[in-house]
C-alpha cells in the first residue's frame, strides 16, 4: 500500500478523536504546533512544481510532508480531465495545490481562478504562482458563497485547509474579516460565460456555493466538479446534505466517489454517497455531465 494510502486510512480514523482535543486542549495544541514547525520545512515540491506552505499545519502541509504527495488520486482525476483552453475555477484554492497544476493543463489559451479567502494562505499561493512562473492564474482574494458581501472567515488554530465561513461550537480560532462573493455574479462581471471544471473544498460552504453558481452550471454544457461532501460540517452551515447531491443530479450530472485510500473512482447514487460518510467523516466526489445533458 502507497505511502499516501496508509496516510489517508489513518486519518480518516483518527481525526474524529484527534481533532476535538487540538481544538479544546490548547497546551497539546501548542506543543504540536511547534513540533510540526521544527520538523516540516517551509518548501516542497510536487510534480515539479514548488509550494511554499505553512509548516506549522495539521491538514495539507502534514500530508504533503508525511507522504511526498496531496490527494494524488482526485488530483490526477482533475488534471486528466484539463485540457488547453478550459477555464478551471479552484474554490477554497489553499496554496494552489490544484490551481497550479491545473494552470499548466490548461496552458496559456486557458485560464484559472483562484478563490481564497485567508491573508496567509493567499501570501503563499501569490507566491506559488509567481515562483512557478504562471501568469494565467486570476487570484480572488474572497470566500465564495451564495451571495455578495463581507463575512467573517473562522480560523482554525491548527489546520490551514480548515478555515470556515460557517462553523460551530468547535471553534477556538477567532476569525478575520472578508469578502464573499458568487460564482455566477464574480463570472458575470469578468465576462465567463462557459466554465469546464470547478474544484470545491470549503468546509461545509458547498450548500452556498453551489446556490450561488446556478447560472454558470446552467450555461456551461460539459462540466466537472470536484466536492468534498461531508455532511457534518454542512449541518453547521445549516444546510441539508443529501440536498446537495441531489441539485447536481437534477442539473444533469452523474456522481462518483474518489476513493483516496484505494485510487477507485466508484459511480454511485446521492444516497449511497450519503450513507458512505457517517459521523463526522467525508468523501470526495466527482460529478460530470457530458454533451446533451440540461
């Protein structure tokens, strides 16, 4: 079994303990924090590409520095499906593990955008594109969700990719101040009438965002989309979670589920993805709609 493989069954099962305690026991907090600082360096590099990235991070920077890679399977599925010309839209880029990737597939007749909200995530992946030498990525310094407007983001105090627009009793991060905006009204202003892929990993935000991209998914015929469906962290944004799987399905797409753990890529309906994420567990997806679908 893969390196990343072991990773990602380990976390998958210990998260649900581990993560209570890093966020109410600030003392362990502190120590790991500072552990993970002086063993991960602030530099990796991945297919070629270089990242700087936040050592001091439970979630991307952990997995990258534990396994030489990040979610090589979804992201394999996502580049396979990049061709040069398509507009790639990267929701919740992080420090552009897929956006810069993604920027290459795409080459200089394509284009991608990245969404990210958090001022130290977005310094390392302006930095990322810069270094790589990119220069068809757009970085919109915004949340995404279903309507204009300025929000708070909450922080995570220990995991960078876990920062959220909606969180519950759990938080011990604070929140900074940003501004929120829709797929549909950012793409009506810049002139995007056809997107052909979409990443989306905002932490509960799925609900929102997909509501607020009604008319890009409309418009745009062939369209992937890469979503993390967690149920749990829906519920905090008081969403209803089979609802999002079943609006993909009525706008024309078929779902499958990534499986990180096995690289499966496994067709399945709203509910049976549902029942795979019990507790507080989550899965990604891909939903495709080829030519002829509404």
């Amino acid at each position: 079994m893969g390196g990343h493989r072991f990773f990602n069954r380990l976390r998958n099962g210990m998260a649900p303990v581990i993560r209570p305690v890093l966020e109410g026991v600030a003392p362990v907090r502190g120590l790991g924090l500072w552990l993970l600082s002086r063993r991960h360096p602030s530099e990796v590099e991945l297919d070629g590409q270089v990242f700087r990235v936040d050592p001091r991070d439970f979630g991307v920077t952990l997995e990258l520095h534990s396994t030489g890679t990040y979610e090589p399977f979804a992201r394999g599925i996502c580049l396979e499906r990049l061709k040069p010309g398509m507009v790639f839209l990267d929701i919740g880029s992080h420090v552009g593990l897929y956006a810069l990737p993604a920027a290459r597939a795409v080459g200089p007749t394509g284009r991608v955008v990245a969404f990210e909200p958090h001022p130290g995530n977005r310094a390392l992946l302006q930095e990322n594109v810069q270094r790589n030498g990119l220069d068809n990525v757009t970085i919109v310094p915004a949340a995404v969700s279903d309507q204009a407007g300025n929000m708070e983001l909450q922080v995570s105090p220990f995991n960078t990719g876990d920062h959220r627009l909606y969180r519950g009793r759990g938080n011990r991060g604070g929140g900074v101040p940003t501004p929120v905006v829709s797929i549909d009204e950012w793409c009506r202003a810049e002139g995007i009438e056809q997107v052909d892929m979409v990443k989306i990993d905002v932490q509960g935000a799925e609900a929102k965002v997909l509501e607020g991209m009604r008319g890009v998914i409309a418009s745009s015929g062939d369209m992937s989309i890469i979503l993390e469906y967690s149920p749990w962290m829906l519920r905090e944004a008081e969403a209803t979670p089979i609802d999002v799987l079943d609006q993909l399905v009525e706008a024309g797409f078929s779902l499958a589920t990534l499986d990180e753990a096995e690289a499966v890529l496994e067709s399945a309906s709203a509910q049976e993805i549902d029942r795979a994420c019990p507790g507080r567990s989550y899965v990604n997806i891909l939903a495709t709609r080829e030519s002829g679908a509404p």
